[in-house]
C-alpha cells in the first residue's frame, strides 16, 4: 500500500491553481512533460508506436472534415478552471491567431488516445465537459473500442455511447468527421 491509496491521505494532497502551475512551469519546475489535473501535477506517459499510428490515423481523416474556421491542435493546452490537460487532439474554434497571448479554455471536439492511461483518461471527461467541450471521443486500442460522450453539463457529459471492435463513429459536431472503429484499429 501507498501512502495516497488511503483516501483520507488524498483528500489533504494539496492543489495547486492554474496560475501557480504556470508559474511553476515558468521558472522550470514543471517540465513540458506534465499537465495540471483537477488542481494535481501528473507526470506524462511517453507515447507508443501505436499511439501514434492511431493519432495519425485519426489526424489525417480529422483535417478533411475541419472547415476554415477550426483549427487542429496536438497535445495543445486547454486552460480550464482547475486544470490545464494537453488532449491528444483537439479542434478549437476560431483562429490560431486569437490564442497568441493564452491558451483555449474549451474546444469543439476533443479526443484521448488511452492506452496506458484509461483511468486517467476516462476522468477527464468531468474536466472537458465543465469547459464546455461539445464532444469527447476516448480512443482504446486495448478494448478496440471508441467512446463518445456528448451533451456537457456542469457535472459530466448526459450522453455516452460506446462503439466496439466494428461499428461506425459519427462526430455530432462535424458530421462529415467519422470513422470505421476497424479502420483505426487495424
């Protein structure tokens, strides 16, 4: 047993804001291998080869689909109130020129490659949809399955629906964006 899997150990953890962890950042006590979680510093897990084919796989079929007022980011920043998580990918909207002096604080669409980091991955469902984020897909290679919540709320997102192994996702927010679960997996 760890110290932090006794629960009353991590209800004293102490938080840190969003400005603090910039901040801390800045002066190079963070690396770029880190992201801010519900106000909690977690280290970043390198990616595999097949993290990113997938990401690239989902890249390429994701920029035919995004019109001209969207623009694609890559492990990118989004500034939320208690935590600052680099998606895999996201599509912001506007242009990349209005985020020149900070960075988005919510997205259109967001999307998680999980392959070591389900759990982490799935909790941050309750971050993205307390921004704002109209969609979130999370990607696992391990299940072969796609899940994608919709509908955000203050408390998580009211829609879930999970593809596995053979079906067909459809984006709700760009509906030429989908993609055959197979062909991704493949």
């Amino acid at each position: 047993m760890t110290i932090l899997d006794s629960p009353e150990n991590r209800a004293t953890v102490f938080q840190i804001s969003v400005e603090l962890f910039h901040e801390f950042s800045r002066r190079g006590m963070f690396g770029e291998d880190v992201e801010l979680l519900q106000g909690l510093p977690f280290k970043k897990l390198p990616k595999s080869p097949l993290h990113e084919t997938i990401l690239r796989r989902l890249l390429r079929t994701l920029r035919a689909c995004i019109p001209p007022s969207y623009f694609l980011t890559q492990e990118g920043p989004i500034t939320c109130a208690h935590s600052e998580p680099e998606p895999d990918i996201a599509v912001i909207a506007g242009d990349e020129e209005d985020f020149a002096l900070s960075h988005p604080t919510t997205a259109e669409l967001i999307i998680e490659v999980a392959i070591n980091t389900q759990q982490r991955d799935r909790s941050k469902a309750g971050i993205y949809a307390e921004a704002g984020v109209k969609e979130y897909w999370l990607v696992e290679p391990e299940n072969k399955s796609i899940t994608l919540y919709t509908q955000p709320s203050g408390s998580g997102y009211e829609r879930l629906l999970a593809i596995v192994e053979s079906g067909h996702v459809q984006s709700t927010v760009f509906a030429e964006f989908s993609v055959e679960v197979g062909e991704i997996f493949a």
